[in-house]
C-alpha cells in the first residue's frame, strides 16, 4: 500500500504544474479578470451617456462596438 505522503501519480488528463507555473496562472487569471472589469466599466459608463448630438452618439456606439468585442475575445 502506498504512503499517504508519497506523490501520486497524475490522474488521466491531468497535468502537473511547478509552483510557479501555478502562480503565473493565477496572475494571468487575476489579470484578465481586472481586464474584464475595466471593459465593464467602461461599457456602463457608455450606455449611461445621453446625448442629443448625432456625432457623439455615433461616436458611443462605435466605442461601445468596440468594448463589447474586446469582452467577447475575452472569454
């Protein structure tokens, strides 16, 4: 029988990381997550804008396009 404190073999489809791939992960994730936020902020701050003038709300909706476009390449 094999010690609790030995390491186990990898499972089928698992694959093993060295800490600091583990921690470069969780960075990328955090990084990507602050990312999404900012794009979301963003993208409020447009929708909350009223305004009369035809180039400004063509000029929302095109930077609106845009963000929501960066949101979706990053799921």
């Amino acid at each position: 029988m094999a010690n609790a404190t030995e390491p186990q073999p990898p499972r089928p489809g698992e694959v093993l990381m060295t800490e600091a791939e583990r921690r470069q992960a969780a960075d990328q994730r955090a990084a990507s997550e602050r990312r999404r936020q900012a794009l979301n902020l963003q993208r409020e701050n447009i929708l909350s804008q009223r305004t009369s003038n035809a180039a400004r709300r063509a000029a929302l909706a095109t930077a609106l396009s845009e963000i929501e476009q960066l949101i979706k390449a990053l799921e």
